[in-house]
C-alpha cells in the first residue's frame, strides 16, 4: 500500500511494463490522497513533481533529489497504484503541511 505524501516514481508509459522495474518513462510524483483511500482502492491521487523554474499559487516548493523542485498541485491525477513503479523518497512535515494548505486553498468555495 503506498502512503499519502511517499514520492514515488510513475510509471507514464502507454502500458505498464512487467516486471514494474521495467518502466522507460518515469517521472516523480508525491502521493496526495489519504491513506483511508489508498487503503482501500487500487488508485493513487498524485501530483507531479518538477524542477520547473515558474512559481504559482498552486505549486509547492520542495528540496528533492539535491535541489528545489515543485509539487505542481494543479496538475493532480489519479493513477493505478500498480504505476506507481519505485518509493524514492517522503516529504517533510512542512512541505506535507504547504501542500494540505495549499489543496485545502485550491477547493474551497
């Protein structure tokens, strides 16, 4: 079972390789749905992560793999938890803190 706010890599490819480790196109994301979901359904929500330079109200900086990157919340997904290829990090609690205030922000009437 994957964790909200565990990084993992997704596995973008047309169709998910067998074995997992077999993925060409990866990219980083972070876990954004509760564990009450992850527990009990075959999905992920996610967000993508991107060391893209542009700052915006819905993107939260992060240190990550030796450097500033961005949660691009306005980009979320949902995704076969099987896609979710390799575990390569976990946010810290002020990042997992931004990103609650930040979603919280993105759906309030």
């Amino acid at each position: 079972m994957v964790s909200r706010f565990e990084i993992y890599l997704l596995n973008m490819d047309d169709t998910v390789a067998t074995p997992p480790g077999d993925a060409r196109n990866t990219r980083p994301c972070v876990v954004v749905s509760p564990d009450e979901l992850n527990r009990h359904v075959a999905t992920a929500i996610v967000a993508p992560i991107s060391s893209t330079r542009a700052t915006y109200p819905t993107r939260v900086e992060i240190d990550f793999l030796n450097g500033r990157r961005h949660v691009i919340l306005d980009q979320i997904r949902t995704v076969d938890a099987n896609r979710l290829v390799k575990k390569v990090g976990e946010l810290d609690p002020e990042s997992r803190k931004k990103i609650l205030d930040t979603l919280a922000e993105l759906f309030a009437e």
